[in-house]
C-alpha cells in the first residue's frame, strides 16, 4: 500500500537554530501534502500546505519545499523559538483525493534554550 | 461556533464491550473521518464520508463501524472491543476549498 516515510524521529536543536524535516512519498499521484504540528496532549493543527503545482511556500518562519520528481517533500522551520517545541506531522494525499491523506509516524522537535 | 467535538474525553472498557464515540460540526463539512494515533504511528484512517449516507474504509477499518445520517454527525462505533484498540481516537472534518483538516479534541480509549 501507499506510505509516507518521515525522519528523523526526534530532533533537538538549539533555540534560534533551524530544524528540517523530510518526508517521501509513494503514490505518485498525491498532490496535495500538509504539515500538522501537535503540542502534548493537544489535537494536530495545520501550520502549512503545498499543492503539487508549487515547488515552495513559505510562511513566515516556517516554509515547505516539493520534489515531485523525487518524491519527498520538506518543512523548514528558521530562528526556531521555545514555543516550536512539538510532534510535526507530514502527509499526503492518496487515491486522487486531497481528503485522504497518508501520514508519517511523526518528528518531535526539542528546541533546547 | 464549537467546532468539532468529540464525546466522551477519556473512555475504559472490558473486552467484548461496545460503545460509540461521538463526533459532531459546526462548520457545515462535508468531508468527515476518524483516525486512531498510536505511539510512533502517526494518524491511522479508520473510516471517512464525503457526506450524508456515503461512508467508506480507510487503511484500518476492522472492528469498527460508522454511519452518517446527517452533515453535522459522524459516530464511530466499536463492535466488540479489543485490547488493541487502546487508542486517542480524533475525529476530523474538512470543506471543500482549502482541504485543511480541523481536528475534534481526542477521546482517550483504554480496552482491558
């Protein structure tokens, strides 16, 4: 079946430092990949989405890039603050569908002051 | 507005129990669905609709059933409950322009 990979699984930077994570995917027809970011005990939120036909979005510190041709998309996160601190999730669309979505197992973000 | 809401908030059954958790909207969704989150697993799709009287499986549909009668509902029935659906159990709704998901609260499932 489909899959969307994500790594790592835990990353710890330094406050003020920039974090990235990846994720791949495997249905080539999934267009539509958003970024969830879920504090502990909290349900997820969108923090940012791509669509296929953009190759980059951003937001004010935080921004998206897609490779389709490579299948792997990213979530860049600059002068990362205390408050980033969280589990961020990827996922995809699957079956032609940008309802359905396939996601990755999670990345928490340890921003250390 | 409340949004979406989920009952109840934390949840304990035997095994070979039922029960239903509920899910309503208030942002006149068509698209609903409910996913299981697990440790390390990300968001597991249980079951979706694309509105009123259409449901159908997502990747992990076994020992729970749905229906949908209405825009504003979405029950997730468990049949016979087993240790393996301890779970948080999220129910989401999307509309039809931005596709961004809005999460219910959770509900909390230990099996024992």
């Amino acid at each position: 079946g489909e899959n969307v990979e994500q790594h790592p699984s835990t990353l710890s930077v330094q406050e003020g430092d920039s974090a990235v994570i990846k994720c791949t995917y495997s249905d080539s027809a999934s267009n539509y990949f958003p970024w969830y970011k879920q504090e502990l005990g909290k349900r997820p939120q969108l923090i940012i989405d791509i669509r296929s036909n953009v190759g980059e979005k951003k937001d004010q510190r935080i921004a998206v890039t897609l490779n389709k041709t490579a299948k792997h998309f990213s979530l860049h996160i600059t002068e990362t603050q205390p408050e980033d601190s969280a589990v961020y999730f990827c996922a995809a669309s699957i079956n032609r569908s940008n309802y359905q979505l396939i996601w990755g197992a999670g990345t928490k973000l340890i921003i250390k002051p | 507005n409340a949004g979406v809401t989920q009952t109840p908030k934390f949840q304990v059954l035997k095994t070979g129990q039922s029960m239903t958790l509920q899910c309503a909207q208030d942002m006149n969704h068509e698209y609903m669905s409910w996913y299981r989150q697990d440790p390390g697993m990300g968001l597991r799709l249980i079951h979706y609709s694309v509105g009123a009287g259409i449901t159908d499986q997502g990747e992990v549909p076994n020992g729970y059933n749905v229906s949908r009668s209405t825009t504003e509902d979405f029950p997730l029935r468990l049949l016979s409950a087993a240790p393996s659906q301890t779970s948080v159990y999220f129910c989401a709704t999307s509309g039809t322009t931005d596709y961004e998901q809005y999460f219910g609260p959770g509900t909390r499932l230990t099996v024992t």
